[in-house]
C-alpha cells in the first residue's frame, strides 16, 4: 500500500475527529445568519468559494493542549492533475513581510501547478514538501523532477508554539485528500487555529458572488485567513469603535502586525493580467474592513481562473493555442464581485470563530457579535 493510498484511507476518519473535536458538528452562524447582509451583488449558492464548480477545499486542525493551536488549510483549483493541466492565476503584494513560496514563478509564467497550501510561517517547509510528495504520486507525473508548490503563511505565534513546528508533511496530505467541494468549515480551523484579526479570534473565512446573466453569469469566490489589525468596519459600521477595542487603542492591541491570505477564485476566463488586476482590486476588500496592511503584515492575494478551455497543459506540442479573455471592459463587474466578497469574507472569518486559550497562557476572545447586531437596524434584501 502507498503512503498516498494510506492517507486516503484514514483521511475520513481524521477529519471527522478533527470537526468533532473543534465543536463543528453544525456550522457557526455567519455574517448574514445575523443580518449582516455586506454588499449588493447576489452570493453563490453556498456563499463560498466552492461555488466556482471543482474548487475543493479541506483542512487539519492540530491543537495539543492549550500550547498548539495551528493547521492547514488547502485549496485545490480543480479536481484533475493541477501538475498537468495549470490553471491561470497571478499573485498581487499589499504589504510584503511574509512567505509566499512559489509566487514568483505565478507570475514569471502566469499559472499555478498544485493546490494551494495555507499554514503558519514556520510551518511553510513542512507544507512545501507534502505538496512535492503528494504532486510526485499522483498518476501521470512518474517523470517531473521540478514542481512549483504554492505555500502562504501567517504568523500564529501568540496562540500557538510556532517554534514547535507541529504541522507535518503528513498533515498536509491529510487535508489534500480530505478536501470538499462543498460547504468550508469556517473560523478556528485548520490554518485559522491560531490565528488573531483586529484583537479578535481571527481564522478562515470565504463568500462568493454570482454575476447575473446579463454580466456574464460567472461566479467569485474568496478564501481568506485572517491574522491581521486595523479598527474593524463591518458593512460600513465603526464595530472596532463602537467596542473600543482597537489598534493602537492601548497596548494590549498596539500591535497590528500580522497577515492576510487572500484566495480570489473565479470561472470567467482571464488572462494573468487580467488576473493580477483582480487579485489587486481584493485588497480594497480588506481595506474596507478597517485592515491597514501595517509594515509587519504579509497581505497577498492570489487569484486565478478554472475556465477550462484556458487550462495551460503540462504537456504541448509548442503550437500556439487560442484562449478566451473577456474584454476590459467586462471585467469591472468582477472587480466589484471581488471587493465584496473579500469583505464578507474576512468579517466571516471573525463572527465564525471562538474563545481561544493559547501559547503561554495567552487567550483571544471571539468577536461579540450579539453586541453588534442592533447597529445594523436595516437589513439589505
């Protein structure tokens, strides 16, 4: 039996006992389970970014105590051989203090080869070799000997003994293998564990957008992991102000340091420029929920398309191939999608998660949403 094979096999199991252990047996109520109803572009089906068909996402939880509270999150742009058939996509910097192997080949060539890897920023070795190992199994690529893995981080440090190094190679196979297609687990999971966004429990959000026929039908999705400070704006309400709890307010919260992982994924078929212009335009989203991208953040943002007929193949004849781009002028409504899809993505992220005791004895409370809710007095229909 292959490792591969074996980590299918116990994959299941393990997730089940990770969700179970995690108090996720039913999904945590989200932004618009409250009311918060950010944005005015319909959502997807799921309000996820696995409502852009074949995008898969899982995680593994790893919490040991009160000291190790870390993970993996990875998503998976297609359900085929990444490795063999590429999928367009470019990587944008907000604020460059950060770890993002494989991002410079992203954009030297204008494609990603594996799945997608999210974990903490000494971790980000452990999670590169799990996508070599898990690349190099998979049937078709007996005879690659270079692969462009695709590893982002955020420092989980003041709830996690990051020093530990406790993500494996193993864990990242596990979430490769377990990952789904519908609905994401979100808040205090997988590379969210350790993770604190404006003084709060910070983690793993996402939401999705549908365009309506009439701007092309496509769908855009958002993944984010949020670990980063600012004065948190919900839906344009001054939550952080109104809770006076802020950064720079005192010096428990003087430190806005941090990081955000944004994943912007979408079906319209575009090009790399295209592509970076996007992944450009999810920045406003953050920037629109307080965060300031401070000198110590690494805030990036990766976007790319799973139109098929666009797919780069590992394998060419070296003939030019056609490819669909939309025009410039029918990407704005995708901008938009995007911009407010980040936005209800990373505020998931926080109303979704919980009360955290962590490293040393540091604690992190969730964000006290029932607080927040009378401020928003007119839901959007």
């Amino acid at each position: 039996m292959s490792y591969i094979t074996l980590i299918k096999l116990v994959s299941t199991l393990v997730i089940t006992s990770i969700l179970a252990h995690n108090g996720y047996a039913q999904s945590p109520k989200r932004a618009r389970d409250w009311g918060i109803h950010i944005g005015v572009i319909k959502t997807g089906y799921l309000n996820s970014i696995t409502d852009v068909n074949g995008i898969s996402v899982g995680h593994t939880t790893i919490k040991k105590g009160d000291s190790v509270n870390t993970g993996v999150t990875v998503i998976v742009p297609h359900q085929g051989n990444v490795f063999q058939q590429k999928v367009p996509a470019a990587v944008y910097t907000g604020n460059g203090f950060g770890k993002l192997a494989g991002s410079t080949q992203i954009n030297e060539l204008g494609n990603i080869e594996t799945p997608i890897v999210l974990t903490n920023t000494l971790s980000v070795p452990a999670a590169m070799s799990g996508l070599i190992t898990y690349t190099l199994a998979q049937a078709g690529n007996e005879k690659i000997s270079s692969v462009n893995g695709i590893v982002g981080e955020t420092n989980d440090g003041y709830l996690n003994d990051i020093r530990g190094r406790h993500v494996t190679e193993q864990d990242v196979l596990i979430a490769i293998e377990s990952a789904t297609t519908n609905k994401v687990i979100e808040g205090a999971i997988g590379a969210g564990t350790g993770t604190v966004c404006f003084g709060f429990k910070g983690g793993i959000g996402t939401a999705s957008r549908k365009l309506p026929s009439s701007l092309g039908g496509y769908t855009i999705g958002v993944l984010v992991q949020s670990n980063f400070g600012g004065v948190l704006t919900i839906d344009g309400v001054a939550a952080g102000e109104y809770l006076q709890k802020f950064s720079f307010s005192n010096e428990l919260l003087n430190n806005v340091d941090g990081s955000c992982m944004i994943i912007v994924a979408t079906d319209a078929p575009l090009d790399h420029r295209n592509l970076m212009r996007l992944a450009k335009r999810a920045m406003l989203g953050l920037g629109r929920t307080g965060g300031i991208a401070s000198n110590g953040s690494g805030d990036y943002v990766i976007a790319f398309s799973t139109a098929e007929q666009n797919r780069v193949m590992h394998q060419t004849n070296n003939l030019p191939k056609p490819i669909l781009n939309l025009p410039n002028d029918a990407i704005s409504p995708i901008f938009m999608a995007a911009i407010e899809a980040t936005e209800e993505a990373i505020i998931n992220s926080l109303i979704t998660a919980t009360d955290t005791k962590g490293f040393r004895g540091n604690k992190v409370s969730a964000l006290p949403i029932q607080q927040l809710v009378p401020l928003f007095t007119k839901e959007k229909k």
